[in-house]
C-alpha cells in the first residue's frame, strides 16, 4: 500500500543558500590549499578504486579474507560515524564511558570523513537551517527544477566539501572543543586516517604471508571499502532529501530510503531523524532495520551507555502524518 505522504502537494522551497541567513559568527576560518588538495585525494582516490573493480577482479581475484577484512572495517568505521559522530557528539542521543567515547572518536576518524569536532559543527549547522538558506549541504540550494535539482544534488552529495569557508566550530561545537583530549583526537585525524588505510593491509600481507595479500587487503578494504562509506554516508544528505518516504512530519524535506538502511546502518530513516533528531533510534516502524541503535543498546546493555534517548511512542504518534497514521 503506497503512502499518501508522498502526493501530498508542498510549497516549493526557496534555493538553500549555505551562506545567506546566517549569525555573523557562523563561518569560521577558510579551508587551506591543502586541506582542499587532500579533499581531493580522499575523495577522487577511492571513486577510482571503485571504478577499477571489474579489471582488479579479473586481474588478481577477491580473497575471503579481503571480503571479511572490508566488511570488518566497513561497519566498524561506519558505526565511528552513526553511533559515535552523529547519534552521540551531534545529539546526545545517550551518554557514554570516557573510553568509549574516545574510541567513537577514533572510529569516526577513520572512516576519513574529517575530525569529529568540525564534522559536528556542519552537521548541526545543518539541522539549525536544513533546506534552507544557510545549510551547507541542501539539495534543495539552486531550486526545484530538474536541472537545478540535478545541480544541488551534486552539491549536497560531495559538492559541498570543497566549499573554502568553513563552519565555525565556536559557536556549533563549543562543548566539544572543551574536551581537550578529543581536540586531540582531531588534530591526529590524518594518522587514523592512515591506520585506515593501511591496517587492512598489514593484516593481510601477514595472513598471506605476501605482497599480494598485502596489496589486495589495501585495495579492497583499504580504497574500495573508503569509497563506498563516502558515497553511502553523502547519500543520506542527497538522496535522503529528495527521494522517499515522509512518514513524520520535518520541517524540512528529509526522507526515509529503505535501499540504504543496511549499507547506512539505520542512517537512512532520515525523515524520523529529522523530525526527532535527538531519538538513539531512527528507523521505528515495523520493519525498519536500524543497526545503529542495536549497537546503542548494546552499549547500554554493557554498561558502556546511559540516558539512552529510545524512542516514545507519544511522541512518534504526535509526529505522524495523519494520512501515514493509519497505514
């Protein structure tokens, strides 16, 4: 039964401009030359990597251990970003142990998305204006025409990223730079992102005993692996704004995208996150896979989480949209 939520006629936005609308002190310093050249090396490195997939195939094959070793760094450096930089440092969704909170850090880091305190800033300088005039990365920036779509589409997906200025991080992520040792942790971003790349690669080149190993591990769940959590994790600020389900009513144009549930870890049930963005729990219909809150509530299991901000059915059924209630 498809959802009536997505006939419903809306106003059309007006183009988000990331840098209209805002505080005087929003924007922070620019990025240096060498920041945007490393952008591009992050960025266009691991897209060719996935790029030369079918020629590597037939080239040198796939182990099972470059599969479980890409799979192993997968999640773990995903669930850096959805558990530890989004759910936890972005919206306090639960509290947790100093030692897991560093190892959030350090996992977030390694999935080579930038260090966590600047990651915060833009992403709560993105709720604060969400497809509106001063978010970084809305879809929604040039227009609602086909091609201006297909421009801001581009723009929020990786376009964004080369933008020189820079979110301030004083006034969006104040409480953060007041922990020292993880302002640390973001001042060593390009040795985790290091370990990252090359970690896989050490481990097989010692369970191969070989270069080959070694080299195969690096591409696989070294670039490849990178490649895909970038486009995954972009995806959720393009597509998961303008293609899917709204169940809840935002104030704002975010979507649900079951496709990406699995391979986002529950990132995708963004139209619930936007509506209640501090929930631990985004995906909360019947059916919606949501890996990240499972690690939550393992968490709180262990004793590692508390405060746990689990979702509350009074509150979800005041979101609903009416004509998504009763389905």
């Amino acid at each position: 039964m498809s959802a009536p939520a997505r006939t419903r006629p809306m106003a059309p936005p007006r183009p988000a401009d990331p840098h209209a609308g805002l505080p005087v002190n929003a924007i922070g310093r620019h990025k240096s030359a060498l920041e945007i050249i490393t952008l591009y090396v992050f960025v266009v490195v691991p897209f060719l990597a996935i790029a030369a997939i079918v020629p590597a195939v037939w080239g040198w094959g796939l182990s099972w251990l470059d599969v479980g070793l890409a799979i192993g760094f997968y999640f773990f450096t995903l669930l850096g970003v959805t558990v530890g930089y989004h759910r936890y440092f972005t919206h306090g969704s639960f509290k947790a142990r100093r030692p897991l909170r560093l190892l959030l850090a350090v996992a977030g880091s390694m999935a080579i998305q930038g260090p966590v305190v600047q990651w915060v800033a833009d992403h709560r300088r993105h709720h604060a204006f969400s497809d509106r005039e001063g978010d970084p990365h809305s879809p929604w920036r040039y227009g609602t025409g086909a091609r201006a779509l297909l421009k801001g589409m581009f723009h929020a997906h990786l376009g964004w990223l080369f933008e020189r200025r820079k979110t301030n991080q004083e006034r969006y992520a104040p409480d953060l730079l007041k922990d020292s040792a993880l302002v640390t942790t973001g001042r060593l971003f390009v040795v985790w992102a290091a370990v990252s790349l090359f970690l896989p690669a050490v481990i097989g080149g010692l369970v191969t005993t070989s270069w080959a190993g070694a080299w195969t591990a690096f591409f696989w769940a070294g670039l490849v692996r990178i490649g895909l959590l970038h486009h995954v994790t972009w995806s959720i600020n393009s597509v998961c704004h303008v293609v899917g389900d709204r169940p809840f009513v935002s104030r704002d144009r975010a979507t649900n995208f079951w496709p990406l549930a699995i391979l986002s870890a529950g990132e995708s049930w963004h139209n619930l996150h936007h509506a209640d963005p501090t929930c631990a729990r985004h995906g909360v219909l019947r059916g919606q896979i949501d890996i990240s809150a499972r690690v939550i509530w393992i968490f709180e299991k262990l004793g590692w989480a508390w405060n746990v901000k689990w979702p509350d059915p009074v509150r979800l059924a005041a979101k609903r949209v009416p004509a998504a209630a009763g389905n």
